[in-house]
C-alpha cells in the first residue's frame, strides 16, 4: 500500500503522480467511500487556495465525492483555516483543502479536517489510503451525491475572526501593512482589520493564478518591510498562500517570527492567567534563545516533531491553549482549532494595544540564539543515521558548540530536502559548523 499522506496532507508537482486529475477523482471517491460506510448522509465542504490548478482538482474532487454518493459544498477560494472553521459551522463530515500551502504555483495538495475542524488522525488516513487501493466503483445513479455552492462562506469567516479579538477595544491607533502573499486572503484580510479600526494598506492582494508566494507573503518578507519603513507604518504583516502561517514586521523593517510572536502572546496570556497549564508547545526548531525564555518565566515548554499537526496532537494530550512553529504556524486552541494566520496577528495586536508597548518592544523581551538553516536538495533518500561523514561531522560540532548551541538534521516532509540547521550564541560558529554539516551531504 503506497503512503500518500506526508506531514501535512498530499502534496507535490503539478501533473506528476499523485498530483494529477484522475488520482484526485479516485481520492475524492476513496474520502467519500470511508465516509460513506462511517456516517449517514455524509457532506464535505471543498475550498482552494487561488493557485491556478485548483479548478482542475476542485472538479475531480468533486466528482469523485458525488459518485460515492457524499454530497458537496463548494466554498471557492478560502483560507486552510477558514475551512476547518467552516466544516463545524456548515455541519460537513469532512473539510477539503486543495493547497500546497507555501509552495509556488506548480505545487499543489490536498488537506483534510474532521467535523471538529482538526486533520484527520492517523487511522484515517490509512483508511483512506487502503482504499485507494481498491477498484473504483461508483453508487447507483440514485444515490449519486449532489453539489451546492455555499454563497455566505466569506462573511462568516471574517465576522469569525473579528469575534476572536477583544470587543472592548480597536486598532484606530495602528497603521498596518498586510501582505496576502497573492493568495486565500486576498479578499479577506483587509476587512477584518480595518473592520476593526486599523489604518490597512494592501500588498500583494492580485492573484492570477501564477503569482501565489512568488517573492511575498511569509516565507519572503522583504516586500513587506521595504513598505512598512517607506510608509512609515506601525508594522507589517504576512501571510502564506493558503494563510495558515504568519509573521510580522516591526516599524524598524525587522522581521519577527513564529518563535517570537507565540512568546509574546504566552507572556501576555500567563499575566493575564489564560495560559493554560502554563504551557506552551512547540517543534525540535523552536529557538533555543525562546525556550530559554520561557524557562525564566516559569512556563513549561514541550517540543514536538515538525509540523503543526504534531504540535496539534501535543497540546490536546498537554492540555494547552498555545502551541506554534518558527515557520509561523501558530495555534490559539481557545480561539480556534488550526494554525491561522489571521487569528493569530489578532492576538498579537491585542497584546500591543493593550500594553502600550511597540511590537519592536515586545520582540525584545525575548532573544533569540543566532540560527542557520541550509536546505540540502537530494536526488534519493538518505539514511541520516548511518551516514558515517555527518555522524562524525556532527560529533565535531556539537562539542565545539557545547551547551549554548545544538543541531537538528532532520528530512523534510514535504520535498526532497535534507534541512540541517544549527544554533548557538556565536554566529560565525554557528554558520561555519551548518556548512561543515551540509557539506557532507553534497
């Protein structure tokens, strides 16, 4: 049985197995067959990022719902975590995604959510991919499922988000630069916060199809920061294009990331006794500066595998509100049940007006060790463990480092990557022992 499912759904090149129509028809049927024999009456709602294949896969999908009789809700283009809100309120049994979340146009993917609005467990997934090895058989024409377009969608996400920050106060004291990265919330972010009162410029709100993260958005900030200093602006914001990431800029034009902005909320949360079991969750990447943070706070921090669907499963076993990734996955558990984008900025911009404090102010309560990452592209699979040159390397640099520093080496996910990264307080140490690393796999 071939494994489909990676960290975070199905994902890969457009056109290339399993990327392609005819497998998502088969997967839209598969889904629909094990909800079928689960649940009576089954739904799902689709919704897609603004990549320009999303029509394609939206179409097979479709269909391959409706002949294994699941009727469906089509929401057009939305936000990852807008579905997973939007499954719960439209009572679906699933929730479709079609997005390779950060990925450029040629990528695409799919991703799921249950009626709870969390990803499929483990067991679901093998259920599906079971069945994905089996003859594809539609229902009767009778039972055949039948398919809706839900014209309300964008105005409940955004009334959601906007009742996830604090009513009793507004943002008319913040200019904002917001970066949709040409992508699922180009026509939701500036009403949420100019709704809210803020001052709210643009950028990168003009898909086409094509230009989906292409040198914007949250894995490319340098846009964004060039604007907010050109304008003057309080600070910035950044999605990804399925908008389930974030980071932010500040008004001196530097970026703050996922390790810093979920400690600004966990310090305002403790004050404020919402911090849940005075707990934070985050992944093997979280800054070793940030968890030394939370250490002189007092709030105990559990380390997951990468992938916010780890950091998911953690804080519902923790009991824990908080959870993210430096990547900028970041999840509020008690406003939502996914990482979002735009809740997230919410609950930052809350801590900020009520504390008086610029956000260049806040990034300081907190340092950050220096970290360097090298993505080392790899033509076949590596067997990290055995490969006697990075062992040895990686010996080396960890005694050189000591107890101020650490490795990860890990395999990505989602590409053929090898990612090495390495931290410490020195940063010419730090930069010289990841090539050391790197090099050894090239």
């Amino acid at each position: 049985m071939v494994n489909y499912f990676g960290t975070d759904g199905i994902r890969g090149k457009v056109g290339i197995e399993p990327i392609t129509a005819d497998f998502f028809l088969k997967l839209g049927w598969a889904v629909g067959s094990v909800l079928a024999q689960k649940n009576k009456n089954p739904s799902v709602v689709i919704g897609k990022d603004t990549r320009v294949s999303g029509y394609l896969f939206e179409s097979a999908l479709e269909a391959g719902f409706l002949s294994a009789g699941v009727d469906v809700g089509l929401l057009g283009p939305m936000p990852t975590p807008a579905i997973a809100y939007l499954t719960q309120t439209y009572g679906a049994t699933v929730g479709v995604v079609i997005s390779a979340s950060h990925n450029h146009f040629q990528d695409n993917g799919v991703k799921f959510f249950s009626n709870k609005g969390f990803k499929l467990s483990d067991q679901d997934q093998k259920d599906i991919e079971k069945r994905l090895s089996e003859p594809m058989v539609s229902v009767t024409s009778e039972n055949i499922g039948k398919a809706i377009r839900h014209e309300q969608s964008l105005g409940r996400y955004i009334d959601f988000c906007k009742h996830t920050f604090d009513k009793d106060i507004d943002l008319s004291s913040l200019s904002i630069v917001v970066d949709c990265a040409n992508g699922a919330t180009y026509h939701i972010a500036k009403d949420v916060f100019s709704e809210l009162g803020a001052n709210t410029t643009l950028i990168h709100n003009q898909p086409d199809g094509f230009n989906i993260n292409l040198g914007c958005g949250a894995t490319n900030t340098h846009s964004l920061q060039q604007t907010v200093l050109e304008k003057k602006c309080d600070l910035g914001i950044a999605f990804d294009g399925d908008g389930d990431r974030l980071m932010m800029v500040d008004s001196k034009g530097d970026k703050i990331d996922g390790d810093e902005l979920v400690f600004i909320i966990a310090k305002a949360w403790q004050a404020q006794n919402r911090l849940k079991n005075n707990t934070v969750v985050g992944t093997k990447m979280t800054n070793l500066g940030v968890r030394h943070g939370y250490k002189d706070l007092g709030i105990d921090f559990i380390e997951t595998d990468v992938g916010d669907r780890f950091v998911m499963q953690q804080m519902q076993k923790s009991n824990a509100v908080l959870g993210g990734e430096s990547s900028g996955h970041i999840i509020c558990l008690e406003q939502t049940t996914s990482g979002d984008g735009i809740i997230a900025a919410l609950q930052v911009l809350e801590v900020l007006v009520k504390s008086g404090k610029t956000l260049n102010a806040l990034k300081s309560e907190v340092q950050k060790y220096p970290q360097v990452l090298i993505n080392v592209k790899t033509k076949e699979k590596i067997d990290l463990p055995q490969h006697q040159a990075l062992q040895k390397a990686r010996l080396e640099v960890e005694t050189s480092l000591g107890e101020v520093g650490r490795v990860l080496i890990r395999a990505s996910g989602t590409e053929p990557l090898i990612r090495v990264m390495v931290e410490g307080k020195d940063l010419d140490l730090v930069q010289e022992s990841a090539e050391k690393l790197a090099a050894t796999l090239i």
